[in-house]
C-alpha cells in the first residue's frame, strides 16, 4: 500500500468534498468533510497566496466551520488549530497541517 503525502491527500480527498458540496450542498456534507472543506479552504489560502485571507474570500466561514466540525467529531487538534486566531493559525498552519490531515483522515475512517 502507497500512503500519499497529506499535501495531496487534501487536494484529491478535497475535490471529492468540493464537488458533493457544490452538488448537494454544504448541509449534505459528513461531519468529517466539513472539517476537510475547511482545512482545503485553509490550505487553498496558505499554499496559493500565503494567508488566510484569500481563504477567507473563498468562504469567510470557513474557521468557524471547521471548529464546528472538528467539535462535533471531538478532534482536540483540530479544535485546538480552529480556535485560533486567524493570524495564529495563519503563522502555525504548515506546523500543525500534518497533525489535522491525520486527525481528519482518522475521522473518516470511522465512518466507514
């Protein structure tokens, strides 16, 4: 078995999530993809242009959403990074992204 980077398991597992959201709505979406769409949204920004403010232009929800999300499933580093504030999570994003990406990932497999 080939375990993926987590950079590109968010971009792949997160195209899925993007779709279904626009298909159906972001109501439609599992507790776990919630959390996913806000980490893609996060990382969209912080890969692309560096901050949080160009996630915050592709849903300016998208942190409260997340803590919503990573609450719900009680992920406590994934609570933890979402309470944030924004321009802490902005300078912490890359040091904490591979402990969400796992937290999430573990999330996920519990729904199957």
């Amino acid at each position: 078995m080939i375990l993926e980077d987590n950079e590109t398991w968010v971009i792949e597992a997160g195209h899925t999530v993007l779709e279904k959201e626009a298909t159906a709505g972001f109501a439609s979406l599992e507790a776990w993809e919630r959390l996913l769409y806000s980490l893609w949204v996060a990382d969209y920004g912080m890969r692309n242009a560096g901050d949080l403010e160009t996630a915050e232009e592709v849903d300016e929800h998208f942190q409260e959403r997340g803590l919503q999300a990573a609450r719900a499933l009680a992920l406590p580093n994934c609570i933890a990074a979402f309470s944030l504030a924004t321009k802490d999570l902005e300078r912490r994003y890359f040091e904490l992204f591979d402990t969400l990406c796992e937290e999430i990932k573990g999330a996920e497999r519990r729904t199957r």
